[in-house]
C-alpha cells in the first residue's frame, strides 16, 4: 500500500484535494476530524485539554470552547507547543489505526490528510508528499472570510505553522489552489494518475520538490 502524505498551509486549499483523492478510491486517514473526535463532547483529549488550560477554554455544559482555546494557543507559542505535545500521542495512535485499517481493506493508497504533518514528523511514514499551496494574501483573505477573523488573527494562526512556503519546497507535488475549483480538481486527478502509474512501475523513486502547477 502506497502512502501518500499530504498537508498544507491553513486555509490552501487542502480539503477540497483530499475530497477529490477520496472520490478516486484513496483511503483518508484525516487528522483534523481525528481531532474533532478527540475534542468532541466526552472526548478522550477533554481530560488533557483541562489539565493544561484549566476551565477556561471550556463551556458550563463541560463542552470545549474552540474559540477560546484557539485564541489562547494560536496567540501563544509556547501554549501551542503544550497543546500539541499533549494530545500529539492520542492523535498518533489513532492515525496508526486507521493506516492499518485501511491496510486490512487492500486499499492500494492510504493518504494522511495532515496539516502538521511535518511538524508532527509523520512525512518520514509516507512514500511521497503533496502540499496544497496558495500565495499568503490568500489564505488571509480566506481565513477572513471563513473564521471571521480580523487580518491579525489570521496571520497569528498562519504563523502557528510552519511556513507553506517551506512545506512546498520539501513535497513531492505542489498544488496551487489558486484558481477555479474545477481547474484544482483537474490537476489533482492528472497528478494522482501520475502517482498511480510510478506506483505500477515501482518507480516512485526519492522525494523532489515538485514545483508550482
């Protein structure tokens, strides 16, 4: 089973490649819903989430408040680095579970839709990365309109991670997401013919920055 990485800038467009590779019969192993489960009411990350932050970031009804806990992290460096390092290992079990689910099914190409998955090490588990990318006014733009946040929250959570620049540099395959969702969707079903084909050929060779589509 191939393993395909594949991760991204806030708001570049990730999602919308992920949905596209799940449509072409990949398996998605998808870090942000992970987390979701794991911060979702009763959630096994709740406990930890306290113990860090205390009741500040949650609710009277005991639920956890997204937008307090992310105005503290995304605004504090080294409360990110708490945060991360708490619930970094549930999330990592979880991930190996459902690569060896996928496994267990025969799929031929399992994707970990990850975010951090430099940060998190987890390019070194994948047989090639793709990074989703568009030009930083971008992403401001979309954050904007999405969370609407004001232009400095948006650049505080953009630095929360490491630079897509950088991401991009170290993938395989770059996809700008800057253009017309049909025009996205169309690379990312030419660059996943492409893999599909090394991946045939036992080609898929060392990873090489892959440019700017």
């Amino acid at each position: 089973m191939m393993i395909l990485g594949l991760t991204g800038g806030i708001a570049c467009g990730k999602s919308g490649i992920s949905a596209v590779l799940r449509e072409l019969g990949a398996a998605i192993v998808d870090g942000d819903e992970i987390t979701r489960r794991l911060t979702a009411p009763d959630g096994a990350a709740l406990p930890v989430i306290r113990g860090l932050f205390g009741d500040a970031v949650f609710r009277p009804d005991g639920t956890l408040d997204r937008r307090k806990l992310g105005a503290l992290v995304f605004g504090d460096p080294e409360a990110m680095a708490r945060y991360n390092a708490g619930i970094r290992p549930m999330i990592l079990e979880r991930i190996d579970a459902e690569v060896e689910a996928a496994r267990d099914s025969g799929a031929e190409v399992c994707v970990l839709d990850m975010p951090l998955l430099y940060e998190a090490g987890l390019d070194r588990r994948c047989d090639r990365v793709w990074c989703a990318w568009v030009p930083e006014e971008v992403q401001i733009r979309r954050l904007r309109v999405r969370d609407g946040l004001d232009r400095e929250a948006a650049l505080q959570r953009i630095a929360s991670q490491l630079p897509t620049d950088e991401k991009a540099a170290r993938a395989d395959v770059v996809i700008n997401t800057d253009r017309p969702i049909c025009e996205t969707q169309a690379l990312v079903r030419e660059a996943y013919d492409r893999e599909r084909r090394q991946m045939d050929d036992g080609a898929s060779g060392p990873k090489k920055g892959g440019g700017l589509p």
